[in-house]
C-alpha cells in the first residue's frame, strides 16, 4: 500500500525551509509513501533543485494563512490557502493524510468544514503523544474543546483507545480521565458522569488520573476536556524547559561543573532523547472524515518528518475505519443504557 501525504508547505514559523526537507527526508526513509507539496510554487521549487524523487510533486496554492489569523477568516475568505488545498486534497481521495504545521484554529476550522464529522462523533480532539515512564501515552483533547460534556469525553476515549489500538496493535489498550484526585467522588459532575460512561463502554478503563499519573505512564489513553488538556500540556512544557535550562546553567558554572558535564554526557543525551519532544510531534486531529495531523508550528526537520511519519502510519493501520467501527458498536449500548 503506498500512502500520499499532502503537505502544508507554507504553514508553521519556517515555512519551505524546514517542511520541503523535512518531505524529502520522509521520502528518502519510506519505499511506500508519496508527497504532494502545496503551496506557493515559487517558494517551494529552490528546495527540490536537488531532490530528484518522482514521488514528491508540487500542487501551487496562491494563499498563506497566517499564525495569527482568525479561523473565521480563513475559513471565509483563503479558499486557495495552502492549508485548505492540502486538507481538499484529503476530501478528494488524492491523499491519504495531510500535514500541517500552520494555525491550529484554522486547521481545526478547515478541516472540520471541508472533511465533515465521522458517524457518531460531535466534536473532533487534538490528541498527542507525551512521554511517561513506561514509554509515552496518548492524550486528548489538547484544546479544540474548552466546554464538553460527558458524552463528548466518552467518544474521546473511544477514538484515544481505537488509535492506540491500531497504530500499536494493542486490542484493549488503557484508558484513564484525568481527575483532581483518585477516588470516584472526585471531580465535577461532568467528569464523574463521563467516568461512569467509560466504564460502561466495554473499554478497558482504569479508572481517574491525576497529572502526575499522566507521567507516571498509568493509562495508555488519558482523556480530558481541552481547557484541562490544554493547560497540563503547556505547564508540562515548560517545566522541561526550565529544568532544561537549569542543568545548562549548573554544567556550566565553574570548571568542575563543565568536567563533570563531560562526564555524564551519555547519560545527558539518552535523557534528552527520551524527553525531546521533537521525538512526539504530531497531534492528530481524531473525529474527521480524513486524517489530518497538527505539527508544532516551531518544528524543525527532525520534528516535522516525525509528524510525517504518525499521519503515514495512522493512514496504513485503517486508524478512521477503527473509529467508525467502535463508535458503532457503542451505540446499542447506549441505546439499552
């Protein structure tokens, strides 16, 4: 199976210069998968003078969203963006998947207007990969919905489960909502009604997670609202950085420090490589009628390939078929419920 990816070349804080390589270095890795650059074409051939691969083609767009554009607008008026023609692109069945790393208020409001809603599924969710102590799990909504109700948590961790069952190959992989505390009592009325749902889906459900849990690696699906989601992950940045650049500073203080830094330097690196968040990028958009995968808009090569790398795999493991399949198995039970 060969698997085309559409690519939002203009998207993202550097645009051709990080998203054509990135595309090329995809290439090179994968004997299956084809590309399509969108975007202005001007800006998007001095990157290929040197590619020569067949499986890459260009699609011009003649419009750019910008970072800072209001979805509304884009979605109103950029009809030849290069982030609508990529997603298009997807709606079309000339691709397979699209990548972007471009306004994440716009490609949520794109996608959602031109790929529409699965069966069975209100709202779409930002889900991402986050590093734990047993591996990584999977975590959603990130913050496409600030508002949900117990309903809408339930199909998050419908569509959580379905993906990591897929692209992992786990039949009944664990899923946990996130909760200020453990015990049932716990949480808001949404959170304690979505936690009795969940456990009536035929899920494997675990139960609440607090955020240290999330870390901890308890559940291999950690569902949640998009204002809590969205908050965790942010604060989770920035905790990493400032540890980041507290262990830089301490290295570097005196000539002990720096022969000692010279001294831990494997253990520095296998410990940046496990926490590099350039290893997870990629969020996925779940709930559309297409695949379309969210990369941080600072992504640099590295990162952005990866991005590539999660919408390919989630296109060859049938991740939307998954989905559809276990939405349509909830509902009789909802229905006898």
């Amino acid at each position: 199976m060969t698997v085309t990816v559409a690519i939002d070349c203009m998207g993202g804080d550097f645009g051709p210069v990080v998203t054509v390589r990135a595309a090329h270095d995809f290439v090179q890795r994968h004997d299956d998968v084809r590309v399509i650059l969108v975007g202005l074409e001007e800006k998007i051939r001095p990157f290929l003078a040197n590619a020569g691969d067949n499986r890459i083609s260009v699609r011009h767009a003649s419009e750019v969203v910008a970072m800072d554009e209001g979805p509304a607008l884009a979605l109103r008026v950029k009809k030849d963006s290069s982030m609508r023609v990529a997603i298009n692109l997807v709606k079309l069945g000339e691709a397979d998947a699209c990548v972007s790393a471009g306004n994440t208020g716009a490609l949520m409001a794109i996608s959602r207007f031109v790929l529409k809603m699965l069966p069975g599924i209100d709202r779409p969710a930002i889900c991402a990969i986050l590093p734990t102590a047993k591996g990584h799990t999977h975590v959603l909504d990130l913050g496409a919905n600030v508002d949900c109700s117990p309903e809408h948590l339930l199909q998050f961790g419908i569509m959580g489960a379905s993906l990591v069952s897929a692209i992992e190959h786990k039949d009944r992989p664990t899923v946990g909502i996130l909760n200020i505390g453990a015990e049932d009592i716990k949480g808001n009325d949404v959170v304690k009604r979505a936690a009795e749902l969940l456990k009536e889906s035929g899920l494997n459900f675990v139960g609440n997670i607090e955020g240290d849990g999330i870390y901890k690696g308890e559940a291999e699906v950690v569902v949640c609202d998009g204002f809590v989601g969205n908050v965790a992950l942010k604060a989770s940045e920035g905790l990493a950085q400032m540890l980041a650049n507290f262990l830089r500073q301490e290295f570097r203080r005196n000539l002990l420090t720096k022969l000692v830094a010279l001294i831990a330097m494997p253990v520095l690196r296998n410990f940046k490589k496990h926490v590099d968040h350039r290893r997870y990028n990629g969020a996925t958009l779940l709930g559309l009628k297409g695949i379309v995968v969210k990369s941080h808009g600072s992504a640099d090569v590295f990162s952005f390939a990866n991005a590539l790398d999660r919408a390919a795999e989630e296109a060859r493991t049938g991740v939307l078929a998954r989905i559809t399949e276990r939405v349509a198995m909830q509902q009789p039970l909802q229905e006898s419920a």
